[in-house]
C-alpha cells in the first residue's frame, strides 16, 4: 500500500516561495525542507539547479504547483565561471578531470567565438544529467560507467557575453536561454571551440520567468519562519509565475461557467475586443474582480478553459 499523503492545513499556503539556493545543496533538498514547513502543501520546484550551483530556485505551493510549467518554460539567466584547461567528466568543478589543455585563449580569441553559440543552436545535454535513457537517469548511468550517447536538442540562447576575464585561466560569462540549456553543456562546448577546453567552476542563476534575485530569500531566513502559511509575507501570489502571459478580465459570473467547463462565446459587439492579443489556440490567463481563474484558450469563436484554479 502507497504511503498516505497528509492532508492539508485550512491555512496551508498556495503561492510561490523562491529560494536563494545555496552551494552544495540539491534543488529537491531545497523543496523538501520547505515542504515540511508547509502544512502538507503541495510542493514542487521550477527548474533544478546542480548541487553546485547558487540562486534563483522557485517553490510552487499548493495550486502554484499546477503553474510549474509556465514557470519552467519562461527565459532563464545565469552567471558563470569557466575555468580553462580542463574537461571534467560532469562538465563542472565537481567531477573529475578527464583531459588537460595548455593552451588559453585571448579576449579576441573568445569574442571571436561566442556569435556562434548565439540564436538556435544545437546543444548536446551532460552525461551527468537527469535526462531518462530507456527509463533511467543518465547520471545514474554515468556513475556506474555504461556506455550511452545523448541526443542533441534544439534550443534558444538569447544573449551571451563575456562579463569579465579574473585571470589566465578563468572568465566570467553572462546568459540569457530558453527551456532546456545546460550551462555545464556551454561552457564544455565553447572551451572545445577555443581548442582549450573547459568547465564550469561557479554558476549563478539570476532570472526563472517573471522571477528574478529581487523575490528570492536566504534558504537560513525562510526556515526561521517555522512554518508557512497562506499569510506568509515572503509567499507571492499563483499568477505571479504567469505575469508574462496576457490576460483576459471577465465578470464573475463568466468565470463561475469556465470553472463548471462550460465555455464563452463571444460574439456580441465589442467582445472580441476583450480577448488578448494572442494567437487562436495560444494560452492566455483569466481572471476575474482582479483573482486568478485559471488559463484558456480562444477556439472557434469561444474562449474554453484549459487548467482552472481553485484559489
């Protein structure tokens, strides 16, 4: 028999609460302490971060959690070190050297390489990832040394910029990426570019979506806190994670028919005015007398209801 999960607290929150990782630490050690600070809470997290990295690590609480995915699809920014010379089997400082490279590049030699790690690029992930290889982990894999090959994706680097050169052997680099970039897979592959190699040796995240280090609390501040609740003063609202889609304001009594499934349709004069200006099939929030509703689509004339949140 499964393990009964407990029931939730009246005043258990439904928010979002985002953590100042720490070094050293994994993102679901994060999420299971505030889990436990929770009142039985549903718990999930935006994003992993490495045991290595710092900072932004949003925590979704009770209906935040249904909102995860909008959290996780938005840009993300980092911050990170590279440091020249080596290659590391998990492609960071916490792995072991694999192979060694006298060479270090110029500033020239550097800016002459990041246009091509810009726009859509193709990126092979870490072996030391979470990534599933017929239905296990492939860090797991690489950990017990079995051969396997990861697939190359697709993905989206905005920006990436050379911030500062700290000495011979290490530089600074800012980031801005879509869903899925590996930093650890950048940094792998720019030193394989400059014929120097290299690997992460410090790595900061600073933006997940709408969140950036602005909302973030010291992991130590929150757990003074004891437990959290629906009046925490650090636990921002659901729609926080999806300020960045556009919303559609309807009346009370629209909002109780989307909840029961029934859809809107807006023929009359002047309705189509209301909706926002997304394309048909593309999600949108709504919400009504200034809360939350959920998020629904524009098909054929009505606006149907796609997740409906209970708040």
């Amino acid at each position: 028999m499964g393990r009964r999960r407990r029931k939730p607290a009246p005043d258990a929150p439904n928010g979002w609460l985002i953590i100042d990782k720490p070094s050293g630490m994994t993102s679901t050690d994060v999420s299971n302490i505030i889990k436990r600070m929770a009142l039985g809470a549903k718990c999930g997290h935006g994003g992993t971060l490495d045991p290595l990295a710092t900072g932004l690590l949003p925590i979704a609480l009770g209906a935040a959690t249904k909102t995860v995915p909008y959290a996780m699809d938005g840009r993300k920014a980092y911050r990170f070190r590279l440091r020249w010379g080596e290659a590391r089997d998990t492609d960071d400082s916490d792995g072991s050297v694999i192979e060694t490279s006298d060479k270090r590049p110029t500033r020239d030699e550097i800016e002459a390489a990041l246009p091509a790690f810009r726009g859509l690029i193709s990126q092979v992930p870490p072996k030391y990832s979470a990534i599933k290889v017929k239905g296990a982990r492939a860090y797991d894999l690489a950990r017990e040394d079995e051969e396997f090959e990861l697939e190359a994706r697709d993905i989206q680097i905005f920006r990436f910029e050379l911030a500062e050169i700290i000495d011979d052997d290490t530089a600074d680099f800012l980031v801005d990426c879509g869903k899925g970039g590996y930093m650890r897979s950048l940094a792998r592959d720019l030193g394989q570019a400059l014929g120097c190699l290299g690997h992460i040796a410090a790595l900061r995240r600073t933006r997940v979506g709408p969140f950036t280090l602005d909302h973030a609390q010291e992991l130590e501040y929150v757990k003074t806190l004891g437990r959290i609740n629906d009046a925490c003063p650090v636990l921002l609202p659901v729609k926080t994670a999806l300020d960045d889609i556009p919303a559609l304001a309807v009346s009370d009594s629209e909002a109780a028919d989307l909840r029961n499934g029934r859809t809107l349709r807006l023929l009359r004069k002047g309705d189509l005015e209301r909706l926002p200006d997304v394309d048909d099939g593309k999600e949108f929030r709504v919400e009504a007398s200034g809360r939350l509703v959920g998020l629904a689509r524009f098909e054929a004339g009505e606006v149907k209801s796609s997740r409906v949140l209970n708040l």
